[in-house]
C-alpha cells in the first residue's frame, strides 16, 4: 500500500474516535451548595447522627476489660486480715460440717434420712446400738439432732440427746461405729420474774421469759377465781413469778411450775404459793388456805343463762311449777364440767332430765347435770376432780332445745346455785401447814423482797425523797 492509501486509513480512525467522543453521555455535576438545606438533606443528616451516637454508645463496651493505667496513677493496696482457719478444717476433720435439724410434726429418723439423701442402711447401724432404737423412734417434735456431712458425702458422725444432761455421738467410720457419751451439766436458779400488765399480759410476761405454761397456771388456777382477767385487769396492774429455770451451755432448756406468784388489781394484792398435798400440788394463800374453791358458779365456760331458779310455766307441759336449778344454753356438744372434786353417785337416764349424771361431793352437797347428748368418760362410784368433763351438752328428755339444766342441793334441798354461799375449802393445819410454811418460806421471801423494790421504787417515782439533812459536827 503506498503512503497515500495509509493516510487515508489514519484519517479514518481517527473520524471514528471523534465521532465517539462527541456522542458520549456527559454526566451532570451537582449544583453548587447555596446555604439552605433541602428536606432530604436534614433527614440524611439525622439518620448519620443517630448512628454516630449509637455506635459512639456500642463500641467501648468491646474494648478490652484491662486497660492500660496512665503512668502517673497512683495505687494503694490494704492488706486485710482474715479470721485463721482452725486446724479440723485445715485437714477436713469431724465437726466442721455439722448439721443440725429440728424435728417436726410428722417426721421421723428414716424421713430425714431420705432428705439427706444418706442410705437406710447407715440409719439400721445407728438403730442397732444399744439404747438408740428406743430413744431414736420416740422422738417428739423439736427434739435436735445433728448430723456430720463432709463435702466429700457420706455420714461421718451422728449425735442426739439422750436427756438434759447427756449427749450421745456416734463416730462412722465404714461398718465400724464409735460411741461416745457426752456429760452436759446443767444449772437451776429460782429467779423472780416481775412486770406490769401493759397492752397484754401474754405479750408482756412472754417478753420478760415467762413460759406459756406458767402464764395460764397464773390465770387458770392460782387467780382464776379471785380476778376477771377479761375485765379487772389494768395495764399498770403488776405481776411477779418465782419459778425455778434450767439452763445448760447458757441456754434456757427448762421452766418448771410457778413455785408462788402475786398479782396486784386495782391496789388489791392477791398472792398464791404452791405445796403437794396427798400427792397433788394445789395453791394456797400465804396462810395456807386453799385458793381453789370447793365450787365453780357456772360449769360450763361463757354460756348464756336461759332459766333461773323458781317458779315458772314448763315449756312442754304447760303447767306452773317450781323450776330447781338454773338452764344454760349452748349448742349440742359443749364440754360440762363437774362443779368440783365428787364421786359420781349416778350416770344414765333419769325422765325428763334425760342423760343425766349426779355427782357427791360430800358433807351432804351434790349437784345434777341434764339434758347431756352423751357422756364423758365416766363410771358410777369413780372420783373425779374439779373441772374433768362429764358429759356434752344436749336436748334429751323434756327439753325444746339444746341446754344444760344443773341443780344444786344440799342434804337433799335444791337451793339456787347463783345465790347460794358456796362452802369454803378446808385449810392446812397441824403437820401440812407446818410443812408448807417451810416449803414456801424460801419463795414467800424472795418475792416479797422483789415486792418492797418494786412498790419503793413506784413510790419514788410518784413522790420524789426529799434531801437528807446534813448531819451535824
């Protein structure tokens, strides 16, 4: 090809690229920025601001847990110092992993077994010691025992009580059992405990250790007949208890019976001491006359008198005639009780008294109870003390509705036993009452000495001492 034929061919190309470059799409830049935002742009800028500050809140939480301190920190180290741990748990010995449980209603030794998880067959090896079988199945609620657990499992020692001043421990190791009997001493102290009533005598005498037992012996049998706790009681009234305590390892375990006990209502003090007579412990006022009285007015608690003693119109038949003792009502099933210590002269059915029971209480004194749906656990010719439940209200016999009819005679004449002068209790004398005064001389001191602090100590309160004199050279 000559030189004029490869110009041209040059020139070709070179139309073709100019053709291109002049048909190829231009792309538009944006317009200037001229100071005002558009609608997009604000809601562009919201959305990156949001995220700045999501990602500002996320990302430290990443960063490594340690970081370096600044060099020019200061630290300060304390050291503190820790209780030395005792040579049985340095080497995993017995009586570091004691557990101690308290029996409750209903379980047994093979139920806490169980709930420990430890085999029957350990708890048979126990049993089979000599004395534990009777005194481990016995077991009353709240009695304590403990057991050895090591964190590595098994039993490893067992232990209970065998009485107030004995502890019984047994020691396992595989099929082999170690006993080993522990003396607990114990320490009795007759104390005096004193208090005034205030909102409530329970709370008041509970708060200052007086026993529950020993709070319904002062309101149900040394006061009971002499005070209305329902409505004579005050709460600046004051009480005082000499009881005996029992303690072991400086923990209260026992109270025993209110040795004497005084109650001041209203002013009036009214004192109790308690003494065995024939074999049956009573209370008696400081001259030895008994605080139980021979009778009780009403023998059944709270009822509601219906009928009183006199004439007036039978409900069934109709007829006027004389009405010989007293109607209480109550519903079917109240508990009655004997109006005091008797022999039962006679249990069964009497006419229209239907269940009825007669009761001598002697020197010509008996009382009748009827109208009963049944009777108590009695028999004719057996003696029974005052209160002991004879029989449960009823409607047998001529009766409208459920009620208890008693009567009251003397040498076979029925009086009104609302009115009636109730005959006074026979007092100590001769070789009893010599005895009690020696028995009772110990409690009779100490309360009354806690008596004289305790009313010299209100009197100083409602009349300041005036200043001694000074004395003369």
């Amino acid at each position: 090809m000559g030189k004029s034929g490869i110009g041209k061919a040059r020139r070709a190309r070179l139309d073709i690229l100019r053709e291109a470059a002049l048909h190829r799409d231009v792309r538009r830049l944006p317009v200037a920025f001229n100071g005002r935002w558009t609608r997009r742009q604000w809601a562009h800028a919201s959305l990156f601001a949001t995220l700045a500050a999501l990602v500002a809140a996320i990302v430290p939480g990443f960063a490594p847990a340690t970081q370096v301190d600044a060099p020019n920190t200061a630290r300060t180290t304390l050291a503190l110092s820790l209780p030395p741990l005792s040579l049985a748990k340095q080497h995993g010995q017995a009586g570091d992993s004691w557990q101690v449980v308290h029996l409750e209603r209903g379980q047994t030794l093979g139920s806490l077994f169980d709930d420990l998880d430890l085999p029957a067959a350990t708890m048979h090896q126990l049993l089979d010691q000599p004395g534990a079988k009777q005194a481990l199945t016995r077991m009353k609620p709240g009695t304590e025992l403990a057991f050895d657990l090591p964190v590595g499992g098994g039993l490893r020692g067992f232990r209970y009580d065998r009485d107030e001043t004995h502890r019984v421990e047994y020691r396992l190791d595989g099929d082999k059992i170690v006993e080993q009997v522990i003396e607990r001493p114990t320490q009795s102290r007759t104390v005096v405990i004193s208090g005034t009533v205030g909102k409530s005598l329970f709370a008041s005498a509970r708060k200052l250790g007086l026993s529950g037992s020993a709070i319904n012996t002062l309101t149900d049998d040394i006061f009971k007949y002499d005070i209305d706790f329902n409505d004579d009681v005050g709460s600046n009234d004051r009480f005082s208890v000499v009881v005996e305590q029992t303690w072991r390892d400086g923990e209260l375990i026992r109270t025993g019976p209110v040795q004497a006990a005084t109650f001041t209502v209203g002013g009036k003090l009214h004192s109790g001491f308690r003494f065995e007579r024939n074999g049956k412990a009573e209370y008696f006022t400081a001259d030895g006359r008994p605080l139980k009285k021979s009778f009780i007015r009403m023998p059944i608690p709270y009822a509601r008198l219906t009928s009183t003693f006199g004439s007036r119109r039978h409900p069934i038949l109709g007829t006027v005639r004389q009405h010989q003792g007293v109607d209480y009502a109550a519903s079917t099933g109240t508990p009655i009780m004997a109006a005091g210590d008797a022999r039962v002269q006679f249990v069964g059915w009497k006419g229209g008294y239907g269940r009825a029971v007669i009761l001598d209480h002697g020197r010509g004194y008996t009382t009748l109870y009827g109208h009963m749906s049944r009777f108590g656990d009695i028999k004719q010719g057996q003696r029974i003390p005052q209160g002991k439940v004879i029989g449960f209200v009823g409607m047998t016999g001529l009766a409208t509705g459920p009620h208890l009819h008693y009567e009251f005679r003397i040498n076979g004449v029925h009086r009104n036993p609302l009115s009636i002068t109730m005959p006074p209790p026979e007092p100590l004398n001769g070789a009893a009452l010599a005895q009690f005064r020696s028995q009772t001389s110990n409690a009779l001191a100490r309360i009354q000495r806690v008596e004289k602090v305790i009313y010299a100590d209100n009197d100083a309160d409602v009349a300041p001492a005036k200043p001694a004199k000074p004395k003369k050279a």
